[in-house]
C-alpha cells in the first residue's frame, strides 16, 4: 500500500508539472496575441459575419464654430449573400452627456435614390439608421453608401482646452472593416491631434500623423477614437461642460487582463503540485508523519468509542472515504447493526423503520428521524418529493459535520479538491474576469478569493498522512488505530478474517457484518464484495441487515435519499473609452 500510495504522489507531481509547463506555453502564446494587437485573451478575437464586408470606411469629421460636428461616412460594401443593407447604429452617449444626432441623410452612387429611415433606440441610447432596400435584396457585389448627420455634445472643456474625443464610426459592428481612413477637418490653429485603435482596454496608435489617419482589418469589437485638443483661441469654450476625459492612451488594459489571467491560472496549477511537494518545513512535516505511517501495524478491531463516519475522516487520503455515497451507506449498515433502524431494498431504492435503538447524538437522531418520517415503513425511491428528500439531506450534512468535528481535524482535510473544486476553480476565475470590465477592484477582489480558498482548501489537503504530524500524542494513538484498520481492510483474506472470528481476545464476532461499515466508509465495499461475496450474503441474511456493499448499490441507496437537481429555464471603446458618436452596424 505504501508503494501505492507513492505511485499517486510521483503522479501528482508529474501531471502538476505538466499543468504548469502547459500554462507557461499558453501564457507564451498570450504574449504573442498581445505583441500581435490580437483581441481575444489567448485568441486573434471573435469571429465575423461573412455574409458581406466592409471593404472601405472612410469618416471626415468636420468641426463647426458652433460646436457641433459634421460627420460624413463613405462605406463601401461587398454583399456574398442576398441582403436588403445595413442598419447604422449611432451612438449617442458622450463624455458630457447625451448626444444630440440630427440631419441624417443617406446617398450612393451606386443606386438612383436610397430607402432610408431613422429609428431612436431609448434603452440602448442610439439612432438606427435603416438604409438600403425596404423590401427587396440587394444584387450581390459592391455596393456604396454614404451616410451624413451632424453630432451636437461631443467638444467639451479639460482644463481650460476644448476638446473633441470622438469614437468615429464605433466597435460594435458584425462584420469585417478591411480598411478605415478617419480625417478631421478643424478651424485653424495649432491643435493636438492623436489617435488610437483597438479593442475595449486597448490603445494602440493608428496609422499617420493626423488629421487623417488609417487602420486596416479592423474585426468586430475593434474601433478607432480620435481627439484634438484645440487651441483655445481657435474656439471660445464659454458654455462647454467641463470634464475630466484623461489619458487617451493610458495603458494597454487588455495585456493586464492577459497577464493577471495567465498568472491566475499558472498560480492555480500549480498550487497541487505545491501541496504535494510543499515547503521545507512541510517537508519536515512529511517526512515525520511518513515514519509514523510506516510504524503502524494493522489492527482488527474498531477504535472504542469511534463510529465509521468519524473514523473515514480520519483515514482519508489517497483511498479516501469521504464520499458522500460511501458514507451514507456505511453509517445506513452501521445504523442497523446498532438497532437504530430497520432496512429492506426496493428495486429503485429502499425502505426503513425506526427501532428501538438510541442515537449517539442530537445530529444522529435528526438523520434517523427524517430517514423512517411517517407510521411504519418510509420508502425512498425515485418518487420521493423534493421536499421530503431536502429535510434528510440537510439532517445527513449535520450529521456529518459533527463526525468531522469528532475526527478534530479540518473538514477539507478529508477530501481532495477533486473535479467539484476545479470546476469552481475555473468559473470563479471566470467570473472574475468578466467582472473586471465592470469594475477592476472587484474583478481583483473575487480573482484573489477564488485562489484564496483554492489555496487553503489545498495547503490543507496533504492527505493526512502530512496532517497526522502535527497531532498531539493521544490524536495520532486514535489515528494509528483507525490507519491499521483501514490497512487491514483494504488487505485482509479470508483466513485473516476467520482468524479475527476464532481469536477470542478480539471483540469482533462476526467480521464480516461488524466490519463491514468501516469497509464501505474507507471505500473498499467493491473489493470486499469480489473477495467474500458469499460470506457477506450469509452474514447479511443471518441477520437482516440490508448492506449496500457493491458500487451501484451504493449508488442507488444514496441517489434514493437525495434531492434530485432540478433547472428552469455593452459594448467598449478603443483606448479609455469616453468618446462618443461610435456605436456600430449590423445587415438587414
């Protein structure tokens, strides 16, 4: 067993490096997306809309002494399958306040007269700009639009300078923007002009020196926002509203959530391969509780005083008992061996009674009380309410947090994270990721809870062979007798068994009924059930005892008393956001 369990040690090891080197390798990659001005995290960013492209954008912008600016976007087209045109949707929502978007018209040269219609979107503070054909499709091929309106809301006062952050044409559209050439055209003066492009947290510098400039591919969620900080004699800034835009180009938010992502998930791989190699000091730990381990002879009696629930906390490791099935099962035997219920098995579950027995505890008799509920017999199968089903699974959970308190030794001490812990692992990181788009602090807050209590549930986890160390002398003589228990179950032949049965200084008399819940709570019921399938049919029948020994018994008989589950059925800007006038497009 011990050669065992040090095969599964030197595995941990061996797939926590794995994990490691494949997040190192994946956090490699992320830098590559990032040097690459890729959007996705780890990815070149979200697919498009094949269906048609926009192979030119071209938008002038065109300011006005009054304030307001006059924009006018030439979109040529390419349409692969039948479609009426594209819905413009302007956005309204600006670094002062709401927009005003007035006088729109649409154009092309490649049709006599243009359907158009202008609808207001209040929830989604935009103006959809339906253009194209009203009915009929499109002929497929190029196709050109040019769409004009007017932005009032966009120049505001920073520290005394008028300027004009403007998110031109948006991010928000589904297709493919092949080439984009944004201009300005601004009354005379020496003004700032600057200009970036980029995914939400992104801000890398277009092409060109201003006032005009280029990008190229430009996928949905990427977009370009210019600003011109304008010389304050070019325009009077009496009546602008006063704002704090900051830094265009502040920082690259989009490398940060890649970095902090790929250092979150390499911290969380590794962190097993931590527990299972640890400090030098839990080295120390390690290598006094492995002594202790290998001193421990098998023993052939029950700890006294100890019940199979308690006694599987205190053995679990890598053979670990503390599932939930197996435990159900070994106390529903033990429960019966101490006369405190009657079972008989159904076809899909089984049935039970109270008896005359007393309960080691308030916790046991809730268990036992929601377990035989009713006059004579309660059965528990497939048809058991939800209701009915919730009231033993809260008395059971009681049930076993004070058999984990007896065991005096943490509760996560008896199981490893396991499959349940990586999954919460992986959503709680999600989560957290999604969260930093709302707010950084507390995508930060959740990103370090996660790893928190992924970090103390494993530091703790040292599969007891590392905890036992640090018990006092009395907890580790328990300790040893429920280990050479557990190692004599998890070995024992039958000559072995009927030694223990002619032994008369041994208080068993019938091993294979007495032992048997300390064998399903350590996990050994299949084995037993390979090994002494007719002695443990003779043993169960001789005395009544409904033992759930087999793996899908145990299966079914927890299944029966548990509730089953039951279900019912913004878009960001490039650099630091703050402009206005962006919004996006969509086919019709």
């Amino acid at each position: 067993m011990h050669e065992r369990r040090t095969k599964v040690r030197r595995l941990r090891i061996a797939l926590g490096a794995l994990a490691v080197v494949a997040l190192v390798v994946t956090g490699s990659l992320g830098g590559v997306a990032t040097a690459l001005g890729w959007d996705g995290l780890l990815s070149p960013g979200p697919s498009w809309d094949d269906r048609w492209t926009i192979t030119s954008m071209e938008v002038t912008g065109t300011l006005r002494d009054d304030g307001t600016l006059e924009v006018v976007e030439d979109v040529e087209v390419v349409w692969h399958e039948p479609r009426r045109g594209f819905i413009r949707d302007i956005d309204r929502s600006g670094p002062g306040g709401e927009l005003a978007v007035s006088d729109v018209e649409v154009t092309s040269r490649t049709q006599d007269e243009v359907w158009f219609e202008v609808r207001r979107d209040e929830i989604e503070e935009h103006d959809s700009v339906h253009l194209g054909e009203e009915h009929d499709h499109r002929p497929l091929g190029e196709d050109h639009y040019r769409v004009a309106y007017v932005l009032d809301g966009l120049l505001v006062e920073v520290d005394g300078i008028p300027t004009l952050r403007w998110d031109t044409f948006g991010d928000q559209w589904e297709t493919l923007i092949e080439q984009a050439t944004v201009a300005l055209e601004l009354p005379a003066g020496d003004h700032a002009l600057s200009c970036v492009v980029g995914a939400a947290g992104q801000a890398f510098a277009c092409d060109g020196a201003g006032p005009s400039w280029q990008a190229e591919d430009l996928r949905p969620g990427r977009s370009m926002t210019v600003q011109a900080e304008l010389e304050p004699a070019a325009l009077d800034v009496a009546g602008l509203p006063s704002e704090d835009l900051g830094e265009l180009e502040a920082f690259d938010t989009l490398a940060l959530r890649r970095i902090a992502l790929i250092a979150a998930l390499t911290v969380a791989a590794s962190l097993p391969l931590l527990g299972t190699i640890g400090t030098p000091g839990t080295w120390r730990r390690r290598q006094r509780a492995q002594q202790r381990v290998e001193t421990t002879g098998p023993t052939y009696a029950p700890p006294r005083g100890m019940r199979p629930l308690t006694a599987a906390v205190l053995a679990a490791g890598e053979v670990s008992g503390s599932k939930d099935d197996q435990l159900f099962a070994a106390w529903l035997v033990d429960a019966q061996q101490r006369g405190l219920i009657a079972v008989e098995p159904k076809s899909k579950g089984f049935r039970a009674r109270a008896a005359e027995g007393t309960p080691d505890s308030e916790a046991e008799a809730a268990a036992v009380r929601e377990l035989t509920a009713g006059d004579g017999w309660a059965t528990w199968d497939s048809s058991t309410s939800q209701s009915r089903a919730r009231k033993l699974e809260r008395a059971w959970q009681g049930l076993r947090r004070h058999h984990h308190a007896e065991a005096g030794v943490p509760t996560n001490v008896a199981g490893r994270p396991g499959l349940l812990g990586g999954i919460g692992l992986v959503i709680g990181l999600l989560v957290a990721w999604q969260l930093w788009d709302l707010t950084e602090l507390g995508g930060l807050a959740v990103g370090l809870g996660v790893l928190g209590a992924w970090a103390s549930s494993t530091s703790t986890d040292r599969t007891l062979r590392t905890a036992v160390a640090e018990f006092d002398d009395a907890q580790v003589e328990t300790w040893r007798e429920v280990e050479g228990l557990r190692r004599f179950v998890a070995e024992a032949h039958a000559d072995q068994i009927s030694g223990v049965a002619d032994d008369p200084a041994i208080p068993i008399g019938d091993p294979f009924l007495e032992l048997l819940p300390w064998v399903i709570a350590f996990g050994y019921g299949e084995q037993w059930a390979e090994r002494f399938d007719a002695q443990l049919r003779a043993a169960t029948e001789r005395h009544a005892v409904y033992a759930p020994v087999r793996s899908r018994d145990i299966r079914r008989v927890r299944g029966a008393a548990k509730p089953k589950s039951s279900s019912s059925g913004s878009g960001g800007r490039s650099g630091v956001g703050s402009g206005g006038g962006g919004g996006g497009g969509r086919s019709r």
